[in-house]
C-alpha cells in the first residue's frame, strides 16, 4: 500500500513529517510515493500561523480531496497546526477528510491508519507538540548531507500576535545526551550539516536544566567529526547571551550566521507584541555581533501593521533596516489570529497600509542585499554541494556558510566536478537577487 504526504509550512513542521514517513514505513511497512495520484492514502502535515500559511492548507486540502471524489485516493489525514487548531471544522466541512490529528499525535500514525482502513473517522487533537528522540523512526526528505534537528518544542513567551503556544504547547526540551545520540547517527549516516531547530533556540534546556543551556548542547555537538557545520535557526534576542556568541564566533564548525526575529525596532510596539526586549536592546545586541563577529550574517524576521503602528514608527523600523543593512529579511504583514491578544486590540491597520508598508521594506531589503551581494563578486569562498543544479545552464549548486538550505540564495556553479555533500573552494564571479554564479577552482 503507498502513501504520500505533502509538508506544509516551516522546517520544523518538516521533522514532525520525517517522522510520520519513518514510522509508517518502518512499522506499517507502506511505501512512499510522491505522485498523489497513485497514493492510496494521502496525509497533509498542515500549517495554521498566519493568514497565508491557513490558506495553502484549506486549498492543498480541498485539492487532495477531488482525488478522492474520483476514488484516486481512498483515505485522506489531515494533521499538524492547521488541524490542531480548525479539527471540528475540517471535519465538519470537508467530508473526504476521513481522520484529524493533531501536533502531538504523530507517534500514533499507525493506530490512526488501521483505523481510517477499518472505515472509521478519527478525531484525535488531545495532546499538543509532539517531541521525538533519537530513537523515534525518522526518513530524511532533505538532501543526502544536510539534516534539521529538533531540540526543543513549544514555547512559555507570550507574544501577543502568536498563536504557536497554543497549538504546541509549553517549551519541552529534549536532553543533551537524547540530542547528542541523534546527531551522531545522523553523522555516521552521511550528514554533514546539521541545522538546529526549536520554536526559540536560545531558549532551549531551561524547562529541565533550569536556564538556558544552547551552548552547553552546542559544546558536545561539535565533537562529532563528520559534522562540518552547524547553524542555529530560531535565536531569541532576549537570552542571547555572551558565552553563547564567543562560541559562534571561536568555534569553526558553528556558521556565523545569525538568525534572530526582532519583529520591530520601536520599543512601544515590542512591549505591545510582548517581546520583552526594547529597540535600544536590540540594537546593542545587533551591533555588538557586528564587531565581535566581522563575518557575521545577520537574518531578522519583521512585522509591519502591527496595531497601533504609526506611520513615525514604520519610518523608524525602514531607517533602521537602511541604516543597519541585515544580510537577510523576512518581512510579514501582521496577521490577526483569533485567540491572541493583539486579535481585540484597539486600532487595527487596514489591509492598504500594511501592503503599502510591506511593499516599501521589501524593495528595501532587495536594494541592500544586492549590494552586500556585490562585496562578494571575485571572492573564493567555501561552498557546500547540494546536488545538481536545478537550473539546466548549470552544473552543480550548492550554498556558503552565510546561506541556510531553502531559504537564503544558492551558489551557481558553472564550471568543475564534485559530489553532494563536499565542500568546495568556488571562485564568485556574478550575484542577481540572492544568488550567485561561479565557477570550482
């Protein structure tokens, strides 16, 4: 029997659907297709956090279920955040959807797909954020070299405009040794690049170990020898702390490649959003990585038309973003989520502004990324092979340091041999966008 399961959403959404793979082929023994056509059961790992994302999920789900109108697909599971949090109405409204689980079910994949096989309809959302451990079955869906692990789920902050602790619950960290194991197997399976994941990195090990503990984790992994690099997604700015950036920047394997989501500049709207950190903090922070770390790259996260967004503080966010130039910016439109805070808060931002808002920084950014870019051209730098270009003018791509897997740009190689998974000298001799074209020497 085959089955096909599409990931919606973030990277870790992405692990919780490595793990639904390993489980039903390790212990139901099914086999993994990527044609939804020829599945005979069909599970979509949703997404639920903002407007966008909830979106994609309704239509990807809608889709799937034509298939099963014409008997293409005979089951249909429904699960991850948009299933936490919509179950009854997904099951209510969609029909074809024959089982609902929610984010801490996973590990009951095949008690649920005996069932839905038995013609029985599954509602199963009790529990929230489920955390595997080195030993829960897992098949990697990225390249051949490069796996996310999951230190920690959920999350104690309280941001008024997140809806995530809600539908994964309170932080719950795995323990050094747990993580440690995993990514030695990892290791001895191939990986080279290990990409470290939780809902707020920095905030890992303070629900068993009593404070946050990323760098004592940190310590033991880059002991591992086939590990070459490690990057660290998700940094809270509010437990940034100093030992953990001497490590970033003494320790050769850890990237300089600084993740860390500000969402705003303006010290009222922090304090409104619940981020417990002030402009002046943060620009402390930013700045300090800059001169202790001259290599660094910085990615930031942003949100404009958050209530109550002046036009004077959107001008203060655009003049920061000009004047501090991030390598690297995600830039989203406030979403008004029922059940948090901000949903009832006074002086909503009409949907105009917020384009008008997000359109402006996004032209920003481009302009500032193409000129650091350009600092590049006639470089040689150390690039990972990815595998084959997907682009048929080229040979290979692959990504610097300062480019995380899916998300940053790739490196173009026009010219010499490799293997998935080297790391490589390349000569840069051309940049558009966010990527770049060279050639190995």
């Amino acid at each position: 029997m085959k089955f096909a399961l599409i990931s919606l959403g973030c990277s870790k959404n992405l692990v919780d659907s490595e793990n639904y793979i390993g489980i039903l082929v390790n212990q139901k023994q099914l086999t993994l297709t990527d044609n939804v056509g020829e599945a005979d059961i069909v599970i979509i790992n949703t997404c639920g956090f903002i407007d966008s994302a909830k979106k994609e999920s309704i239509e990807t789900i809608l889709e799937v279920a034509e298939y099963k109108k014409t008997n293409q697909v005979k089951k249909l599971i429904v699960t991850g955040c948009f299933a936490q949090r919509y179950k009854e109405d997904i099951l209510n409204e969609i029909e074809e959807v024959d089982a609902v689980i929610g984010t801490g079910e996973i590990d009951k994949i095949v008690n649920v797909v005996d069932d839905i096989l038995s013609d029985k309809k599954v509602f199963n959302c009790e529990s929230t954020g489920f955390l595997p451990d080195s030993n829960t079955d897992r098949i990697l869906t990225t390249p051949s070299h490069i796996a996310y692990i999951k230190i920690a789920e959920g999350c104690n902050r309280k941001c008024t405009y997140c809806i995530i602790p809600t539908l994964r619950g309170e932080l719950k960290s795995r323990k050094i040794e747990d993580i440690v194991n995993e990514a030695t197997k990892l290791a001895k399976n191939g990986i080279k690049e290990l990409n470290i994941l939780a809902q707020e990195t920095t905030e890992y090990g303070h629900d068993i170990y009593g404070k946050p503990s990323l760098a004592r984790l940190l310590k033991e992994l880059v002991k591992i020898d086939e590990i070459q690099w490690i990057r660290i997604h998700y940094i809270y700015p509010g437990s940034f702390d100093d030992e953990l950036l001497a490590l970033m920047k003494n320790e050769d394997k850890i990237c300089n490649y600084f993740d860390i989501p500000i969402q705003h500049i303006s010290s009222r709207l922090l304090q409104k959003m619940g981020r417990q950190t002030t402009g002046e903090y943060l620009k402390n922070l930013l700045n300090k990585i800059r001169e202790n770390v001259l290599n660094a790259t910085i990615r930031t996260s942003l949100i404009v038309g958050f209530p109550g967004e002046t036009e004077k503080e959107f001008n203060e966010l655009k003049k920061f973003v000009k004047d501090f130039k991030f390598d690297y910016t995600g830039i989203f439109k406030y979403s008004r989520e029922e059940d948090t805070i901000a949903y009832n808060m006074k002086d909503q931002i009409s949907e105009e502004i917020k384009e008008r808002r997000w359109v402006e920084l996004l032209n920003l950014q481009r302009k500032i990324a193409e000129k650091n870019n350009k600092k590049y051209i006639g470089k040689k730098v150390s690039v990972i092979i990815d595998g084959v270009s997907s682009e048929s003018e080229y040979l290979l791509e692959g990504r610097m340091e300062n480019q995380a897997y899916d998300i940053d740009g790739r490196v173009l190689i026009n010219d010499g041999t490799a293997k998935t998974g080297d790391v490589v000298t390349v000569l840069l001799e051309q940049n558009f966008d966010y990527d770049f074209i060279g050639s190995i020497i």
